[in-house]
C-alpha cells in the first residue's frame, strides 16, 4: 500500500475515504505499513482532526481488525467502564468487582499506562501471578460464571488498536482527541456491551486539561457508541490533583483493595461510587441514584466487593491471599518519608509532574519494551487545602535505590506547593453528566460559576 500520498493529504488538511482508513488500517495490522509511516499520519491527525466520517471508519476498522465477546441468548446486562487516564487513578479495580456484586456482568478490556498516566493492566499484574492474557473464549466463561473478567487487549481484540496505542505512547501523539476516542470505543464496543459508562478527566494532570475538550471527548465518544447500539454515558472528573492517596502501580493495588475493605481515600470513594451508580441504572438494576448508591455501599460494607475481587484474582491464576494481606505485593528496596519543608497551606499538588516521576523511577514505560517495576511510587497524604506543619510527614517515596528516593523527593518538592492560603479551589471531583440528551452541570466551578 503506498501511504505516503494518505500522509500528504491529512497533513495538508484534507480527508481520507472510509475505504481508504480500512485498507490502511488493515495494512498496518497486517505489517505492511512501517511504524514510522503511521507516526507521520498519527502526528498530521494530532494536528489538523479527522472528520466524523473519518473518525467512523477509523473506528469501525480498528474494531474489524480482531474479533469480539459474543454473548448471544445470555440476558445479563453487560456495562465496563473506562477511564481516560489519570494520576493516582484506581478506580477500575475498585468498580468493577463492586458492580459485579451487584449482579451487573462487567466485561472489562483495560490498557496499560500511556504517557504519565497509570494503567490498569500494569496494577493488576502487580498482583503476584495475576495474568490478564486471557482469550476472548475464557473472558467469556468467567464472565459467565463470576459476573467479571479483569483482561487486556488479546491479538484477537482490536489488534490495530493494541499497536497504535503503544505507538502513540512513544511518538507525543496521544493527546488527539479522535486517536482517544477510537481507541477506547475500539476496544469497548468489542466487550458485547449493553451499556458504558465513561470517566472522563479534565484539569492539569489529563491528557486534555480543559472543561471544553473533555466534553468535546465524551461527546465523540457517546456518538460512537451510541451510533453501534451502545448505550454511552460520560462523567467528567477531576484530575488537577493525584485521586487518592497512592501513585504507583503496586502501591494503588494496594489502596484498591484497602477501598474494597471499606478504608479507602473520601475522594476515591467519591469518584467510584458516582461511576457506579451510572453503571447500576444503566444496567436497568436500580431505578434511582439513591437507591443505586445505597446497593454499592451495601455490596461494599458486607464484604461481597472484596470476596469478588478474591475470587477475580484467583480465577485469573493470581494469589488471592492479597485482599487479606496487601504485603504480598511487590515491596520497593528503598522508602523515604518527605517532610513538609514549611509551614502553610498546601495550594497544589501536581499530578503530572507525580506521574512522569513515577515513570522515570521504573514505574511505566519511556520505551515500548521497557519493564515497569511495580513496587515504586509515591503515596501523599495531603490534598489542596489542608494546612500543614514544617516537619509533618506528607508524603513517602517508594523507589529501587537512594538514586530513586532522590528523584523521588525532589519531585515532591517540587509538585508540592505551599503558600499562606488556598488562592484557587480545586475542581470538583464530579462536574458533570453528559449523555446523548446532552450536558448535565453537577454543580459548581471554582469561583462560584456555573459550570456548562
């Protein structure tokens, strides 16, 4: 296939044919076209979109590359959730044993981290023998028989897409909002959903940081899927600050299994009880929120979360002795408490700057081959707003070696800031709703404007 006329015009603004993006994408998967022909078009989409068109046909033919779960004459209502990535951000291994216990079967297909951004695939193989290589056919049986299956991208799910989320982690390309949103719809509508529900991050720590492009993403997104029969729904979430206390794949395994016991982080909490109230009416298992949130915190607080997460894990050859003991994960060879240095008011903790620190201490990837050590991290126990003492532990870094703790600190000095008081107020951790009837505010700005 000759790609190099298809770079040209998407580089000089114009459009490819739906015919062309399947033979395109077809090409690539088959490893006709070089990674590097399909960096210059993934960084010419980055810069000049795709249009709606476009964005179908790419979509339709990343989906069309593998095959999908199939689950015909089984009525179970089938919803996942996805995330589009974030710092601290452990929900998923929360959600989806929560809602499992609820009696909604939840297929979920996850990534792994992509730029400073965790992934979770990278936190579930923290869990010693945990394996999310499973195939389409054993993702279905334990569907089937435990209500979940925790599982990556296999060869046959969307393999275009497992190919060009890797490139686009390594190639500054992952930011375009069409590349997110047929990524994620890519591998979602392959689960043989019934109904998603999608976390969508806005502030200094997310791929898009703005109000207006994060609801530009959920509403491509609810396009999608909503045009193949999916019934999509979009919360947008704050990420202008790590969520939860932990930020390093084994040490937010870790806290993930402290929140099924009923100890996690209020924000975590938050944020994982208003996805899984969506999931649970989307699901047609409750008629109202109140009712819904009431049946997660009953799932939760009776052990029903923690024991599905158990049995996830031990049908997924891991040790389920974890849920009970969280010292079976992997441990870092080196910790450092971090001290405030001064007296005052926290005023930000940037949660980009963690993230890229957590990879540059061996917990992601700056190569695709690269090997994520998943013992080092950070865990911070201070959020914006809280008044603090010189000398108050606020933090601890978990790292390899004394070169890791270095870096460790100097990036919470760093990322840490304090002043005499809080002069912008964090973003609420759930702003707004957003469906195919259109965006619902949840509330407030900070500053008191109305958010929409």
């Amino acid at each position: 296939m000759f790609v190099v006329p298809l770079i040209e015009r998407k580089r000089d603004g114009g459009t490819l044919t739906p015919e062309e993006w399947s033979a395109l994408i077809a090409a690539y998967t088959a490893g006709e076209v070089p990674d590097y022909q399909m960096s210059a078009l993934l960084m010419a989409v980055l810069w000049r979109g795709l249009e709606r068109a476009e964005l179908a046909a790419l979509t339709d033919a990343m989906l069309a590359s593998g095959s999908r779960l199939t689950f015909d004459g089984w009525d179970t209502r089938r919803v996942d959730k996805h995330s589009t990535g974030g710092v601290g951000d452990k929900v998923s291994l929360v959600l989806a044993p929560l809602v499992a216990a609820c009696g909604v079967a939840v297929p979920m297909i996850s990534g792994r981290g992509l730029g400073h951004t965790g992934g979770t695939l990278d936190k579930l193989e923290a869990i010693p023998g945990f394996r999310t290589g499973l195939t389409l056919a054993e993702a279905k049986s334990q569907v089937q028989q435990l209500g979940c299956a925790m599982l990556g991208q296999s060869p046959e799910v969307a393999p275009a897409d497992r190919k060009l989320y890797a490139l686009r982690d390594v190639t500054a390309t992952v930011e375009a909002i069409p590349l997110i949103a047929a990524s994620i719809m890519s591998k979602k509508l392959a689960e043989g959903l019934t109904a998603l529900v999608l976390d969508v991050k806005r502030g200094s720590g997310a791929f898009l940081p703005s109000l207006d492009q994060g609801l530009e993403l959920a509403q491509t997104m609810i396009a999608l899927g909503e045009d193949r029969g999916c019934s999509t729904v979009a919360l947008l979430t704050a990420m202008d600050r790590p969520l939860g206390r932990a930020c390093g794949n084994g040490l937010e395994t870790e806290e993930a299994i402290m929140a099924l016991r009923g100890e996690g982080p209020p924000d975590l909490m938050e944020v994982t009880y208003a996805l899984g109230v969506e999931m649970l009416l989307a699901a047609g298992v409750e008629k109202s929120s109140a009712k819904a949130r009431t049946k997660l915190e009953n799932a939760l607080g009776s052990g029903l979360a923690a024991e599905k997460f158990e049995r996830i894990i031990e049908a997924q050859g891991g040790n389920p002795a974890i849920v009970e003991d969280p010292a079976v994960l992997p441990q870092a060879q080196a910790v450092e408490i971090f001290e405030a240095p001064e007296t005052g008011v926290v005023t930000r903790v940037d949660p980009r700057l963690i993230g890229r620190t957590v990879v540059a201490m061996g917990g992601g990837r700056q190569r695709v081959e690269d090997t994520i050590d998943p013992a080092v991290g950070f865990v911070i126990t201070v959020k914006p707003g809280d008044k603090i003492v010189a000398g108050e532990p606020i933090a601890s870094v978990y790292a390899r070696d004394a070169a890791g703790i270095s870096l460790g600190c100097q990036a919470l000095a760093d990322a840490i800031t304090i002043g005499d008081r809080l002069r912008e107020k964090p973003l609420p951790l759930v702003s707004h709703r957003v469906s195919n009837a259109g965006v619902e505010p949840l509330g407030r700005e900070p500053g008191g404007r109305r958010k929409g």
